[in-house]
C-alpha cells in the first residue's frame, strides 16, 4: 500500500485567492514560558487544499455538517476528457481546468465527488452550477501528476457547524 499527500502546506503568507485576507500562523504559548507550544490559526475555510459544501453559493444549501463521512471518501480515478464518468467513482481533473463541456457531464454522468488540481481554479459560474446540484468538490490538490489512473480518495473536512467549506488533509491510497 502507497499513500500519496495531496494536500498543500498551510502556513503564514501562503497563497490565498486574490483579495482574501492572508493566512497567519501565530506562536501565542511557548515551552519556555507555559510548558508547552501553541499556535493559533487564522484562515478561511476555503484556503489551501479544501473541500466546498453546497451553501459555499446556494442560498438555504447544505453545510458541511449535512453530509455523511462518506461523501468525502471513496474510488477515485484521474479524468480524462471524453472518457464517461461512472457514479460509484469521484473524479480528479489533474491534467485541465473543468471546463463548460466538463461541467456538463459531471452533471449528466453524477460522480460521487469532483476534484480539482492546484494548477487550476475553478470558474466561478462552472462551481455555482455544480454546487447548486449537490456535488462535493475539492479545490488545490497537491501532487496530483503522482496518482494512478485508479486509488481511493481520502479528504475528510474539519467538523464545522454551518460549514460551507473547510481545508481538509487529502490523501490517496493506492494498492
């Protein structure tokens, strides 16, 4: 068994979508005066490798916190554009951006999540459109060109009440 990191470091001044504020990492304790080292963290949910819950742009939509485990776990397979999708797999689109095209698909064809390497971003209309549908999507996956064809797909978001995203530690298991 092979577990491949698809998550990218969060750390003070790290990349962050244009015009949200900068992600901190702050040492407010230390082993020297307290006993022990802590750090505060200040980011938004959507910051670094993350997970989208549907009330990320639908009015009344879903928070992390109505879906199941499940939904951020599963089969998982690289897309390769003009290949049909199956349902029972998530997708990670490693090699282009979702385009008008992709979007219509993944609708069309349902997969269980929808991924998105770090090279690309979402278009903002194509990510409305899938999250008004329900699709669970992760943005900024790290290592992606290090992932077979098939593996099973781990990006489990912190337990946020009211959550419309959240980083998550992503990670593929491949056999």
């Amino acid at each position: 068994m092979k577990i491949i990191d698809l998550s990218l470091p969060i750390y003070t001044g790290m990349p962050v979508y244009s015009g949200d504020p900068e992600a901190k990492i702050t040492l407010i304790q230390n082993l020297a005066e307290n006993g022990w080292n802590m750090r505060r963290l200040e980011m938004n949910g959507h910051d670094g490798t993350h997970v989208n819950a549907q009330s990320h742009a639908v009015e009344d939509g879903k928070s992390l916190d109505d879906y199941p485990l499940e939904r951020f776990a599963g089969k998982a397979r690289i897309y390769k554009r003009g290949t049909p999708m199956d349902s029972s797999y998530g997708y990670v689109f490693r090699d282009h951006n979702i385009e008008q095209a992709d979007s219509d698909a993944i609708r069309k064809e349902k997969p269980r999540f929808v991924a998105l390497a770090a090279e690309f971003e979402f278009h903002t209309e194509v990510e409305r459109e899938l999250l008004k549908e329900d699709f669970v999507l992760f943005e900024r996956l790290a290592n992606t060109k290090e992932l077979p064809d098939e593996f099973h797909f781990y990006g489990m978001p912190l337990r946020i009440r009211d959550g419309d995203g959240s980083p998550v530690r992503a990670f593929a298991v491949v056999e």
